[in-house]
C-alpha cells in the first residue's frame, strides 16, 4: 500500500513533466506587398485627324498585399527564462517590437530549440530587417527541423521575399 502511493506521484509526475514542457504558438499576421512578374503596359487611343493612334501608358509593376500568419513561439512551462519569453511575445502581440526584441536577445543563450530564433526572425520582419529575419528563420530550423511552425514560418518568408533580401 505504501508504494502505490510513491507511484501515483511518479506517475503525476511523468504526466506534468512533458506537458510543462512543451511549447504553444500564438499567430500574428503580416501584411506583406508581392510584386507580381510582368509589368502592366497597355494601349490608349486617341482621335486626332479621326485617325485611331496606339499610345503606351506609363509602365507600373503590380502589387498585390497579401495577409500571411506567422507563428511566435511560447514556453509552457514556470522558469524566468520562460516568463520573459512569453512577454515578449505580448509585446510583439501588441506592436511593440522593439522590447519584444530586447526580451529576446535576452534570452537567446538560455533557450536552444529554435523559439528564440523564430521569434527573432518574426520581428525582424516585421521591422523589414530582412536580411536578419532570414538568418534567423534559418538558425531556428536548424535547431528543430521538424517544427512544422518554423518551415511555415520560413517558407512563407521565402515566398513572400523572393529576389529582394536585403539589409
């Protein structure tokens, strides 16, 4: 009787230790502009001398904004490293980057699966750092390959950027 009561708390134990861990994701949408391939060129006429005469319009390329959903990752679990990364990812909830990015790099050492970086990357595409945002996006799936958070993240930051990564 006395070692059923050690495993009941073994098996909470088992129970809570996997769950604390574990990490939860919030969505903050981006508003991105795509330049779309070709140019918009078309022909204007004119009726002088009752003739029809065929005149270029100025040539503009198209864009198109395009909402997209980026994930920032929280820490489920009670440490202070934990804690400053779920502010900062409130703060970057509501706009302020600038202190989400501080709470980061704060804690960047502390935490090696990647949600630092990812959070990183997020902000600075969203400051149109973009050279940076996609060395983080890069270091962050290369610490968890298999996040399925951070490869949406990262190929929608592809897509949305093709041919213009710049500092």
């Amino acid at each position: 009787m006395r070692y059923l009561r050690l495993y009941k708390y073994i098996l909470l134990l088992l129970i809570l230790i996997p769950f604390a861990s574990c990490s939860s994701y919030k969505e903050i949408v981006i508003d991105n502009k795509v330049i779309l391939s070709g140019v918009s060129s078309g022909y204007s006429f004119t009726n002088s001398e009752s003739e029809k005469k065929p005149e270029f319009k100025s040539v503009k390329q198209k864009s198109l904004l395009i909402k997209s959903a980026k994930y920032l990752a929280c820490l489920n679990n009670f440490t202070p490293e934990a804690k400053i990364m779920n502010r900062g990812v409130d703060e970057a909830l509501r706009g302020n980057y600038i202190e989400a990015e501080i709470l980061f790099n704060e804690i960047k050492d502390n935490i090696n699966d990647g949600s630092v970086e990812n959070n990183l990357a997020v902000i600075y595409e969203l400051t149109k750092r973009k050279k940076n945002a996609m060395e983080m996006y890069t270091n962050a799936l290369i610490k968890s390959p298999d996040n399925p958070q951070f490869k949406s993240n990262l190929l929608s930051f592809i897509n949305h950027n093709k041919y213009k990564i710049e500092n």
